[in-house]
C-alpha cells in the first residue's frame, strides 16, 4: 500500500467536496491507479488541435515486447443505480476516440500496430479496467 494513499484520500475529499466534480475525480483515481500498475502516462484530455473527440487519458503499458499506446476513456458515477458506466462508450463515442487516437498516433509517430483502447469505469468508489474495450479499426 503506498504510504500516501491517505494524504491522497484527504486531498481528494478537500478538492471534490465542493465542486462535486465526478469526472475529473474519476480521471485522477484512473490515473493513480495506472501509475500504480507501472503505467506512464503521457497524456490526460488531449483533444486534436481541429477538434473532435477528447482522449480523457493516453498511457504507454511496458510489456515484454515493447509498450502499448493505450488509449483510456474513464467514465464516472458516484452510484450504481442506473447503468453501468461503461456502456456510454457508445458507437459515436468510439468513433471520436478513434478520429482523436490516429490524429496522437500521427502527431507522435508512433506505430499504429502497437495501440489500444481502454476504458476504465468507476461506479460507486469501485473501479473496473475493461482490456481492449474496443478495436482500434
């Protein structure tokens, strides 16, 4: 457990508790939590210079041969009553992330072959990471 994780709890609770903003308070434990998985984060809402989409995360996963560009859509509720957040990465919001993801890849230069999507969903202080949500077609 890191020793901070409580001083990071308290923050949080100071900065959320008045603006009760659910979405950038998911961004920050998604990003907590891929650091903490050895994740570098390269990148958090990157939109192309000409619009049209928004990449709430961008993280290189280490593998053994070579790192992933893994493109995160995180998506928030504080409870879990209506539907799980991970079914509003519909067929229009996939197709943004994929527009916003080839604009990166191009800027960056990297390779096109080595990506993928992620989508992290965070219901009721419970987070749940969703592998290869969708293609990168």
């Amino acid at each position: 457990m890191n020793p901070l994780a409580p001083l990071y709890r308290l923050a949080d609770h100071l900065r959320y508790r008045r603006h009760a903003d659910t979405g950038k308070h998911g961004e920050d434990l998604a990003h907590r939590y891929l650091r903490g998985q050895g994740w570098l984060v390269v990148a958090r809402n990157w939109r192309p210079p000409q619009g049209g989409g928004e990449i709430d995360l961008i993280a290189c996963e280490p593998t053994q041969t070579g790192d992933i560009l893994v493109f995160v859509e995180v998506k928030s509720r504080t409870s879990g009553q209506w539907n799980a957040p991970e079914r509003d990465v519909d067929a229009d919001k996939r197709m943004a992330l994929r527009r916003a993801a080839r604009d990166y890849v191009r800027r960056a230069q990297a390779d096109p072959g080595r990506l993928r999507f992620d989508v992290i969903a965070i219901s009721a202080g419970k987070l749940e990471h969703f592998r290869d949500a969708f293609p990168p077609l």
